[in-house]
C-alpha cells in the first residue's frame, strides 16, 4: 500500500497533469477515496472532454497502447474505473521514483 507521502505527492501530481482545481483531490486520505474521486474525474472527461483526457495522458505518461487497450477492451461501465487506476499506479510510480531520488 502506498504511504501517506507518496499518496500525496501521486495527488499533486494527478492535479497538476490533468488541471483539477488542488480542492479537487486535496482531502483524500486512502488510496480507494482517491481512486474513487479520480474515476469520477476521468468519466467527465470521457464524457465532456475527451481531447483534455488524451492531451493528459501524454503528460502522465501513461503508454498510448495501454490507454486505446483499456478504452477498446473495458466493459464501458467500467473504462472510467479502468483508466483511473491507469493514471493512478503510473502517477504513484513516479511519486515514488522522486521521492526516491530527491
């Protein structure tokens, strides 16, 4: 499970690559309220914004081939949920890398 500082630092940096306002995800305190607001976020914009989302998707990092894997195989109910704990592992990844290396 991911530390409390790694989670913060995966929050900011979810943030700042999708452009959330900080209030969006500041008060979360466990990584499925997180997951969870994220899914939320990431279904607006597949639903409002998808250009927003794809443009995010390159800052992130997260692989092209993952992201057309997960939008052309996930049950459409379930591509929000799939893409959030996407952006989610990647996001921590390099949380946790600059927290290593800083």
């Amino acid at each position: 499970m991911a530390s409390q500082e790694i989670l913060r630092l995966g929050s900011q940096l979810i943030t700042k690559d999708l452009g959330l306002a900080p209030s969006e995800l500041d008060d979360t305190s466990n990584l499925s309220e997180l997951e969870a607001k994220l899914t939320k976020v990431v279904q607006y914009l597949l639903d409002r914004d998808f250009q927003r989302l794809v443009n995010a998707m390159y800052r992130i990092d997260l692989s092209e081939s993952q992201f057309k894997e997960i939008l052309a195989t996930a049950e459409p109910e379930l591509v929000a949920s799939s893409l959030a704990k996407a952006i989610l592992n990647r996001e921590l990844e390099k949380a946790e890398l600059r927290r290593k290396y800083s």
